[in-house]
C-alpha cells in the first residue's frame, strides 16, 4: 500500500511552532522559583531549581532557534501571528524569559545573571512601547480582549526582582510604575469583556489563570521595592488569594479542554502565587504548612503534565492544528 505524504507532514516542525510556546520557559523557570522557595524553606539543596533553571534555559535557546528557523523559512506566518490580536501580546515571553533566566542563574553564574535581566528589561521596554502602538493602530473588537493581555504588564513587574538586590532602585521603580499602570487598566478592560460578552473561546480559557500573575508577581516586587510587609503588600497578595479562590471553580473545566498550546498559560501564573504565598508567609513570622507543600506539589504536577502533554503533541504533529 503506498502511503501519501502531505504537504504539512513534509513541512520542519519550525513551521507550526507557535509563539505562545515560548511561555513554556516561563512555566518551567516558574517550577525552579517554586523549588527554590521550598529548598529555602526547608534548607534542602538546590537540585530541583538548579536542573529547572538549566532545562529552562535549554528549551529557550532551542525554541529562539526554532522561531528564528520560522522567520527564515517561513516570514508569512510569523507576520500573521505579530497581527493576531491575541498571539502578539506572547511576544513578550521573549523578554520574560531573560529576565527568569537572569534571576534564577545568578547564584550558578554571578555576575553574567546581570546581563541576562538587564537585556531582557530593555527588549521589555521596546515590546511594550511597540504593542501599545499596535494596540493604537486599528480598532480591536471587545471580543478579542482576553487576559494574554497582561503578559506584557507581567514582564514589566517582574523586573524589580531582578533589579532591587542589584541596586537599581530607579529602574525598579520604573518598571514597576509601568506594569501596575497597565494592569489596572487592562484588568479593568478584561473584567468587563469576561462579564459583558460571551465566554472565551476554548483555546483562549486556559488564559484566565494569566490573571492570578499580576498580583502575585507585584506582591513579590513590592516586598523587593518596600523592604517589608506593609499595606500595599497585604493589597496585592489579598488580590491574589481571591484570585485564586474565583479560579478554583473553574478547575474541572479547564480539565475537560483539548490540548492548546495555551495551557502553559496555567503554569507560570500558579507558580508565581506559589511562589509570593511561601513569601507572605515567611514575612508574617510563619513557618509554612500544609497548604503550601499542597501549592508546590500541585504547581509542580501542573507544569510537568503540561510539558508531557506538549512533547506529545510536538512528535503527533499537533502543533499544525493550532
């Protein structure tokens, strides 16, 4: 019998290998915060978060490989994702991911960490200054706005932890200003878009967990910025917590989705709260419980199935079908 072979088939996996895959490094570097959360807490050596932040390390290189592989060969389909409504605003994961990277290498690496996060802060800069332009440019439809939308915010708040303990104080302030200035606004804008029209399309559902990292990094931030635990402190982890409590009854539905590249949305957020719950905790003079072996167990789980789950639909070729 002779099998005929598409088109598709033929094609090298860097031609359906979609932006919002590079949140995948933003999930693995979120499992080597929350291990290094734990290993801190209870005085175990750095092995989990030290192979984490080299896997991370090693599948982002792999996938600026691959996307720069899809520029080349394939500049059509990158231009139409840069256009999508939805899929441009992952194009900072890009700068997210130095600035993991910068912060989770520095104590294997010193001093080079530095230039990780810093140049990743400054493509931050460029990517949101670039996306608000495409925002200005055309009119959006309400229905396109979902919470992907705070990807670029997240960046930004991310960089105090970073620049704090490096004694950048200004830039951290900078920084901060900007993400918390736009995650006002755009949780303001996603909230009326999630009450008002109709739900999420299924592929974009799994985003609703985007909206527990806001908070959570801003949390970890301000501690950075403030040097203790204060009201605004208490704002941003409180803000959190209910996050998380309105997404609990939402589990058993983002259980029953197909597979998305989408689902690393789930991943980074959960261990950014992960991550500031260890923190709040620790600042209030408490040692942590049970509920926090459960939040780093079930981060954990969540990030590996997801990463299972996505190197079967890499050798299924599913990656073509989204």
């Amino acid at each position: 019998m002779r099998v005929t072979v598409t088109s598709t088939e033929r094609e090298p996996i860097c031609a359906h290998l979609p932006l919002p895959l590079f949140a995948a490094v933003m999930g693995i570097s979120g499992l080597g915060l929350v291990w290094h959360a734990v290993e801190e807490a209870w005085s175990l050596p750095a092995l989990v978060s030290g192979g984490a932040t080299a896997l991370a390390a090693v599948v982002f290189v792999v996938l600026l490989a691959l996307y720069a592989c899809k520029w080349v060969r394939y500049p059509a389909r990158v231009m139409n994702e840069l256009k999508h409504p939805v899929r441009i605003n992952f194009l900072p994961a890009v700068s997210i991911n130095l600035i993991l990277l910068g912060i989770l290498s520095e104590p294997w690496i010193g001093p080079w960490a530095s230039w990780l996060w810093q140049a990743g802060a400054a493509l931050q800069l460029v990517l949101t200054v670039i996306i608000v332009n495409v925002w200005f440019e055309a009119e959006r439809p309400t229905s396109s706005i979902n919470p992907a939308w705070f990807i670029p915010a997240v960046g930004n708040v991310l960089v105090p932890l970073a620049a704090m303990p490096a004694g950048h104080e200004l830039v951290a302030w900078f920084f901060m200003s900007i993400g918390l200035f736009f995650w006002i606004i755009l949780g303001t804008m996603v909230f009326y878009r999630l009450v008002t029209k109709p739900p999420l399309e299924p592929a974009m559902q799994p985003t609703l967990v985007v909206m527990l990292a806001p908070p959570s990094v801003a949390f970890l931030a301000w501690i950075n910025i403030s040097g203790e635990l204060n009201g605004l402190g208490y704002f941003f982890y409180f803000i959190a917590l209910l996050t998380f409590l309105v997404l609990l009854p939402q589990v058993a539905r983002f259980a029953r989705l197909p597979f998305f590249p989408s689902w690393w949305a789930y991943t980074f957020p959960l261990a950014a709260f992960t991550v500031a719950s260890f923190r709040f905790v620790e600042l209030c003079g408490l040692a942590p419980g049970l509920i926090h072996i459960a939040l780093a167990a079930i981060a954990s789980l969540v990030i590996v199935l997801v990463a299972v789950r996505t190197l079967l639909a890499v050798f299924r070729g599913e990656l073509a079908q989204h």
